[in-house]
C-alpha cells in the first residue's frame, strides 16, 4: 500500500510544520523571517544584485501601512508585517498562478494564517476594515515595485496597481540587500512591534 505524501515541512528551529493541520505551537518567528528573507518577490524578475525578498516587502508594507493609519495600534502593524508569512513555507505566487491553482492555495493559506496569527497574539482572522488597509499598503508597495524594480512603465503599473498618492510614499525606496540583511531586520522590527503590544 503506498504512503500518503509527506504533508510536512522540517524548520531550521526543529519544529515540524503540519501544512493540512497547523498549529500556533510550530510557528516561530526566525523560521518566518529566514524563509521570507530567501523568497523572491515577482518570480526574481527584479533589477538589481539581490532578489527582492518578500520579508523586503512585508518591511515595507508595513511601514505604508502605518503611514495610512498613523494612529493605528502596534497590533494591526504587526498584522501589516506578518501579511504574507505564510510564503515562508508556500513560496511567493504571482496572482496568474494563484488564478490557476485555485481554491485550494486560497485554503492553504487561510490555515498558515490563523496559525501564525494566534502564535503572536492576532485574532486568526482580521476585521474587514483592517485587512483592507494591508491590502491598500500592500498594493501601493506593489506599483513601487513594479515601477522601480520589476520593468514596468509608470502607465502600466497604475492599470494594475492604481497610483499612490505621493504623500505617502514620499522618502521610499525600494531596498535590496543580502538575505541575512533581511531577515534581521525582519526579525527585529517583529520584536518591537511585539515589545509594544
């Protein structure tokens, strides 16, 4: 009789990630941060001498994102890092892929998510009105990218993403440094936001 396929991810940390069932008990922030620090953004079709890493834009989205809120709690910014952690073990799809997987990434998804947020405090699902404004910060970081990194003229970037306001991005830039880099920086704006809450 033939095996069931392994459903489960070894961590640097030891812990052992069930993907079908998981558990706020086997996340832990350094395995978040160095597999975000190592997934490229846009396939690794960027400009540059590193890849653009999602723990790059997860830094970035969260920090648009409290430009938007700024009277926002560390709580919902801690919601606005932690956006795409599931990618630590699931990699980062561009949306055509996710379009053509279908329903079953969505779920995927869903579960790492709440996994992730109950381990650091986060109910595990976000009100509407605050996942809205991640999602606003994240596609403002999107046309950043897109226009600074990944080739796209200024017109198409805007059909896609729509064009930010100035304001808020002003002083922004798109930062590409070495993984490690990354993922301390990563890690580290994780600890103070928890340090606030």
């Amino acid at each position: 009789m033939a095996q069931p396929p392994r459903a489960w991810q070894r961590m640097l940390s030891g812990r052992r990630l069930d993907l079908l069932d998981p558990t706020p008990m086997d996340v832990e922030i350094e395995d978040i941060a160095h597999g975000l620090a190592f997934v490229a953004r846009w396939n690794g079709q960027t400009k540059g001498d590193h890849a653009y890493s999602v723990a790059e834009h997860s830094l970035l989205v969260e920090t648009l994102f409290g430009r938007l809120n700024p009277q926002t709690g560390s709580k919902w910014r801690l919601a606005a890092l932690l956006h795409d952690a599931p990618e630590y073990v699931i990699g980062d799809m561009i949306s055509p892929v996710k379009a053509a997987v279908g329903p079953g990434y969505g779920a995927l998804d869903e579960r790492l998510t709440a996994a992730i947020h109950i381990r650091f405090g986060l109910p595990a699902v976000l009100p509407a009105s605050v996942k809205k404004q991640i999602k606003r910060a994240d596609r403002i970081s999107a046309y950043m990218e897109a226009t600074q990194i990944a080739g796209f003229s200024t017109a198409e970037a805007t059909k896609f993403f729509g064009q930010p306001d100035q304001a808020v991005t002003e002083g922004l830039d798109i930062v590409l440094r070495p993984p490690v880099e990354t993922r301390n920086a990563f890690t580290a704006r994780h600890t103070a936001l928890m340090a606030e809450l």
